[in-house]
C-alpha cells in the first residue's frame, strides 16, 4: 500500500506539516517554477515558501516539511537568493536561518526568461558563423535568435510595467492623509 507522503513526493506525513492540497500546490507549482529554468529541487523550494503561510521556513522545516537532506536545501536556498527571489534573515535568539520568500518575486522569475534568451540569442549567433551562410540551418538558428532579440525588451517592458501597475495600486489603497 503507498502512503500519501510516497505519493507527494515527501511533502506530507505526521511531521511533513502540509495538507495533501497543500503538498499537491507544492508539486505542481515546482514543476512551473522548474519550466523557467530553476532547478527541481530549488523549484520546490521555492515552491514550499510560497506556499507556507508564513511565506517564510527554516532550513530544518524545508528539510523535514520536503522530505531531503540539509545539503539539498543548503545549495538551493544559496541558488535562490543569489536570484534574488528569497532573502536569509536571523531567527532571533538562534543560530537558525529563516528564508523567506519576497513579497513581489515574479519579476526575478519572469527576469530568469529573460537570461534563457539573452544566453539563447547568444549562442544562435556563434552557431550561425560555423554553419555555412544561407543553408536552411543557419536561416533556422538567425529567426532563432531574431525572435529571442525582438522579444527580450518585450520582458523588460512586462517587468517595469508590473511595477509601476504595483506602485500605482499601493498608492490607491493608501488612505489619504489630513
């Protein structure tokens, strides 16, 4: 017989902490996050302070909680604040780290695309110069890279929108001052 904690991966159980929605949540957000290029394991990470209600865990929690070593969970939570989408902050009185998941992290993740094709464009370019000019394959690799470049700024663009779209609700939902 499988037990639920088998079936999710390690995410639930008598010392897991989440629901078997929760866990599920967990699972499939990680998979997304791990469509944009995060590892699985950093992806999941992520995923579990997402989807904690705290938005923030210990290193002891993600381990026990995600059911992996504290080495895992050491490498992807330095992966994943070197991104910039979770910050470390002191578990006061302990030696104890919390991670804590930004309040507005989805432009770092939208940014990750945005490196994918910088490094894609890239790459096209330096594939096409040892492919002879005008051979289906280079004309394939150049709207390769011509796509990537005509929709790198586009991503720019989303990001500073979004943020200023953030910046003018903060400003509405904040009550006039006398």
């Amino acid at each position: 017989m499988t037990t639920e904690q088998e079936t999710t991966g390690g995410t639930t159980g008598p010392d897991g902490g989440w629901s078997a929605e929760e866990a599920r949540a967990i699972e499939r957000l990680g998979n997304r996050f791990a469509q944009t290029g995060l590892s699985r394991m950093s992806a999941r990470i992520f995923a579990a302070l997402v989807i904690s209600d705290e938005g923030a865990l210990t290193a002891a929690e993600l381990c026990r909680r995600l059911g992996v070593s504290s080495g895992t969970v050491s490498t992807s939570v330095q992966y994943l604040t070197g991104l910039g989408l979770i910050t470390r902050e002191n578990v006061p009185g302990s030696r104890r780290d919390l991670y804590r998941v930004l309040d507005d992290p989805w432009p770092e993740v939208f940014a990750i695309r945005g490196h994918w094709l910088r490094d894609f464009a890239s790459s096209a370019a330096e594939d096409i110069g040892r492919l002879d000019e005008g051979t289906p394959a280079a004309e394939r690799l150049a709207t390769m890279r011509e796509f990537a470049l005509f929709v790198m700024p586009k991503l720019d663009d989303i990001v500073h929108d979004w943020r200023r779209h953030r910046a003018e609700r903060a400003r509405a939902d904040d009550p006039p001052r006398p």
